[in-house]
C-alpha cells in the first residue's frame, strides 16, 4: 500500500464512523427511549460478540500451532517460549501504548458500577484485547473472559456516553456488554444474562432483563455463525444422571468449595508477592514468565485457557494429556495419569498468579473451569481405581466440576449451573449441577464471605454486595456532604465575639482548633444559653471552659456506612470531620440521609 492511500483510507473510514454516528443520533430522536435502549443493546451485543472473535479465534490458532511444533519436537519446547514473550510483549504494550496502565480484573466493572455511574474509559474497548491476547493467545495461563467482559461493558458504557445516555441506562448497557460477552465466549445466552445479574447488577428490576436477554442473545448468535465449534468449550457426547451417585456428587461439592478457597487465597498471595517487587518491569515480567515456563514445561496443560486439555478429560481417551510430555511412555497407567491431574490441578493457581502478577493480563473463569474439570476427574477417577461401589461416569464429574470451582470462586452458582448446561447440549445433569454448585457455593462462603474477585473492594467499601442499604451508602461521595465553612474558634478567642457571631449567623456548633488547625473541642449553642443573658459570665467566661471534646471525629478516609455507624452511636445531628489529623469541616445526617432516599429511586432500574 503506497504511503498516499494510506490517509485517503483512514478518511474514508473516518467518514463512514461520522455517517453511522449521525444516523444514531437521529435514531435516538425519533425512537422512544425504551426502544432506542432495544437497538443500542443488539449493537453493543454485536460489538463484544466480534471482539471475542478476535480473542478466540487467535488463542486457538495459537494452541493448534503450538500442538503441532510439540509433535514434532516430543516435547512441549514451544509450549515454554511462547507465554515468556507473550507476556514480555505485553508489558511492552502497556508501557508504551497504553501510559503504562492496565485496569486488570473483572472488579474493575464492579468498582465502575459502584463508584463512577458505570463510566469506564475508552482505552478499556481496545486494551484488554491487544494485551489479553498478547498474554493467553501466546500461552499464558489465564483466561480471555474476564477481558472480554471488560471489553464488553466498556462498549456499553462508552456507547452509553455517547449517545448522552442517563446514568441507569449507562450501567445497563455496561451489563449488556458484560452478558453478551460471556454469551459470545461460550454460545451461552442464559449463563451471560444470569452473569451479568448475579455478579455486575446486584439491585435490578425485571424490566433490566430484557436488554441484557437481547444483547446476549446477540452474542451468541453471531459468536456461533463466525466461530468455527471446535474454537468454543463444547461437550457433543449425551449426558445422563444416576441418582446412585449422589453421595459422590455431595463429596466432589464439599471439595470443590475447599479448593475455591485455596485457590483464591493462593492467588491473592502471589499477586501481593509480585506487587512488593520493585526491580524494574521487564525484570519482573521475565522473572515471573521463566517460573511460568518451568512449570508448563512439566505440565504442558497448563500452557493457555487449558479448554482443549478440559475436552481431553471428559472424552474416553484421557490418556492423551500425557502425549509429548516427560510422561508419554507411562500414559497407560492410570495412577501416572490421576497423579499428573491432581499435581496439575493444584498448580493452575501458580501458573496463573504469575501470569497476571508478572504483569500479563487475563482472568480467572477459565482457570476455575480448568481446576473444576480436573477435580471432578479426579474424584470420579479415584473411587474407579479402588473399585469402591459402582463404576463412576468419569466425563459427568469432570464437566460437574466445573461448576462446583466456578461457583465457589465466584460465588454466582445460578451462572454456574446454566453455563454448564448449556455448554454440554443439554440438561440431563441439572440435578448433580445443582447439588455439586450449591454445597460449593456454601462451602466457600463459609470461609470467604465475598467472591476473589470482589473481597479486596467490598473490604474497602468499594463495591456493591447483596446488601441494598450498604450498596447506596458505599455510592454517596462524603466529600460532596462536607462543609468546610463553619466558622472556627480559638481557644484564645472571647465568648463576647462569639456570641455577637451567633446574631447574625445560623451556626449552632463551633469547632475549637488551635495552632496547627487540630480540632481540640465542640461549642454547642445549647451549652451557650445559660451564659448569654448574664453579662458578667458571659464577660468572663472563657473559651476551654464551655467547649467540650467531640463524641465522635469522622476521618476524611471512612466510608458512608461507617459515617452513619458514628452517627448513631453519637447521637448527634452534626459530626466533625479531620484530614491527615487536622479540621476540615462538618457533616449533616440529614443531608446524608436526603442523598440516601434519592439514590435509593435511582438504584432501581426500571
């Protein structure tokens, strides 16, 4: 292409994104709001569905590449090169296209729901794509699909501003996004829409289903004319359900629900490792990617999302993960094989935490699908081996462990039940589904009370939970409820000035600071009444002597919900309020609670 088309093309396409533009902007004059909101999720759900193309398509060609090379050499040589680049290029991005950040993390849309009206930035449409398939496509063990749901709510949320949307509609389509991209990556609608309900929208009306039906739906449908059914996590083989099985269902659950807590924690230990590494970005990024290859080398399924490997489990010939490994020559026994599953199982966290904590970028749900599969191989396996009762459908625990992992990680067991059973074709294990999701779900509850992905924001009141009143207290800015022009009094001030004060203004609370502005007492109009009608108290009265210590201090840095604690145990109407030790200015539980019953009209989406 010669250096004079080059200009002539981006005009061109600059003019048709103007033209398409202009003719949304006319949609959205002449349609009903309700209707304009129909058409903006179909092409949100449009946009996530192409970008999970993009992501899919090019992890797959990777893995179909890298299976070829290892065939060849006999052992998973590539498998180890690749994620080091990947994620060597992927800081390399970040750095220098990106303004060397990167909002990693599916709480990243939680935290934008929760504290900026569903606003995400722009970058957010492009970056997690670029830097995700840099990552997993080139082998990193993580999963594409926590960067496609932030890809999708950014399209909705950008959109959204765009087309100057209200705030309820913004964090709408951001859902609309988040659903049609988890529809997309797994030709999932019902698992996308009950993801984006259970885990984005905690507080939603019926009408919200709608939209988020629709653009997952979309999604799907375009996900599944586009991409070829071998890129997808697919089960063809029919499913059926032995209720003498139970007991072993009720055990896979309660391990499950133990993993989802050692895998968490784990996680979060090694991400907090990496953090505390201050030597440089490539340096940490190369450390931890040559940990990663060591350990993908032993463990080549560890080498991407692992969906492929998961496929292998649950058909007859499992002995296939062993193939160009140091193993291959004992894959006939089964003890080899069970032990090689269970060491790989326990090891997926490590594989991810230094992917994401080196500074690549994915996710979490593809790993807990991998682990869960593995799981339930493992039990199935095990119990097969011994020969304890009757022979165990191996394929059935290892695709009912995927959802006990993804239900006890991320605490949302309805998107876990109907993912699964949507992804195997059918139904016929919705009864060990339900039982393997719950009992996990409980398991890990008991434990952590918030989902890995959501406990470091709820801890700092970042996010919402599944409590309504905490949820709109965490979305009131105290810093708009702060007045900071009171007037403020010396302790070396004269009582006469402050009464004289008090006749023309209608303070009724003076903080005392000294020197160095630290807040030292209270005066309280009623404490001044007895002394104001007697002139030689008033006179000489000083100030220490009518002041009296605050019941409560607020910090700058509490949240709402702690702010309305101390004013309940205060008593009071008025609370003062200090940043970094010193006197800022007061808060009104009134007005707080005024703030209160507005967003609690908006919170609900009609």
């Amino acid at each position: 292409m010669s250096a004079k088309k080059a200009p002539k093309i981006k005009v061109f396409f600059r003019n048709i994104f103007r033209q398409i533009e202009t003719l949304f902007f006319l949609f959205k004059n002449f349609l009903s709001e309700r209707h304009f909101i129909y058409l903006s999720c179909v092409i949100v759900g449009i946009s996530c569905a192409f970008a999970v193309i993009v992501l899919k398509g090019f992890a797959h060609s990777v893995f179909v590449f890298a299976t070829y090379v290892n065939g060849y050499l006999k052992l998973p040589y590539i498998n180890s090169i690749l994620p080091i680049i990947g994620i060597l290029l992927t800081v390399f991005v970040v750095k220098n296209v990106l303004d060397g950040s990167l909002e990693k993390g599916s709480s990243r849309i939680l935290y934008a729901v929760a504290k900026k009206g569903g606003i995400l930035p722009k970058k957010q449409m492009y970056a997690q794509i670029i830097t995700s398939s840099l990552t997993v496509g080139l082998g990193g063990s993580a999963g594409l699909e926590s960067p496609i749901t932030i890809t999708g709510a950014a399209f909705g949320s950008n959109f959204a501003q765009k087309y100057r949307l209200s705030q309820k509609d913004r964090i709408l389509l951001l859902a609309c996004g988040v659903a049609s991209g988890i529809a997309a990556a797994f030709n999932a609608p019902i698992a996308g829409v009950l993801f984006a309900i259970e885990v984005v929208l905690t507080d939603v009306a019926i009408t919200a289903f709608i939209p988020i039906m629709i653009s997952a739906a979309t999604g799907a449908l375009v996900s599944t004319i586009v991409l070829n059914e071998d890129v997808l996590l697919s089960f063809k083989q029919q499913q059926t359900f032995d209720y003498h099985n139970i007991p072993f269902y009720i055990l896979l659950g309660i391990l499950a629900g133990l993993v989802s807590v050692y895998h968490a924690r784990k996680f979060q230990k090694i991400e907090g490792f990496f953090k505390k590494i201050k030597n440089g970005t490539y340096k940490k990024a190369l450390f931890g990617a040559s940990i990663l290859a060591v350990l993908i080398f032993f463990f080549p399924t560890l080498f991407g999302e692992g969906y492929e490997s998961i496929k292998t489990l649950s058909n007859a010939n499992p002995q296939m993960l062993l193939e160009n490994t140091l193993l291959d020559e004992y894959k006939s026994n089964e003890w080899i094989l069970l032990l090689f599953v269970g060491i790989t199982m326990l090891l997926k966290v490590y594989a991810t935490g230094l992917t994401l904590g080196s500074g690549g970028n994915g996710g979490n749900f593809a790993p807990s699908l991998f682990v869960g599969s593995y799981l339930g191989f493992f039990v199935a396996k095990f119990f097969n081996i011994l020969g304890i009762g009757k022979e165990l459908p191996v394929g059935n625990f290892t695709i009912v462990g995927m959802a006990g992992i993804l239900s006890g990680l991320f605490h949302a067991p309805l998107t876990a039940i109907f993912l699964i059973g949507e992804i195997t074709g059918g139904y016929n294990l919705m009864v060990p589904l339900m039982i393997v999701s719950s009992i996990s779900f409980a398991v890990s509850k008991r434990f952590e009370t918030h989902s890995m992905d959501v406990k470091h924001l709820a801890d700092k009141g970042d996010v919402f939970t599944s409590d309504k009143d905490k949820n709109i207290l965490s979305n009131i800015d105290i810093l708009s409820h702060i007045n900071s022009e009171y007037k403020t009094v010396s302790p070396e001030d004269k009582l006469e000035s402050l009464i004289e004060y008090l006749t023309n203004s209608r303070q009724e609370v003076f903080p005392v600071v000294n020197a160095k502005n630290e807040l030292i007492g209270i005066i309280d109009f009623e404490d001044l009444k007895p002394i104001v009608f007697n002139s030689f108290r008033l006179k000489y009265t000083t100030i220490p002597e009518v002041m009296k210590p605050p019941l409560d201090v607020i910090s700058y840095e509490d949240g709402m919900e702690v702010v309305m604690e101390k004013f309940e145990n205060a008593h009071l109407e008025q609370l003062p309020v200090t940043k970094n030790g010193k006197y800022f200015g007061f808060i009104s539980k009134v007005h707080v609670l005024e703030t209160y019953r507005k967003k609690l009209k908006e919170m609900v989406i009609e």
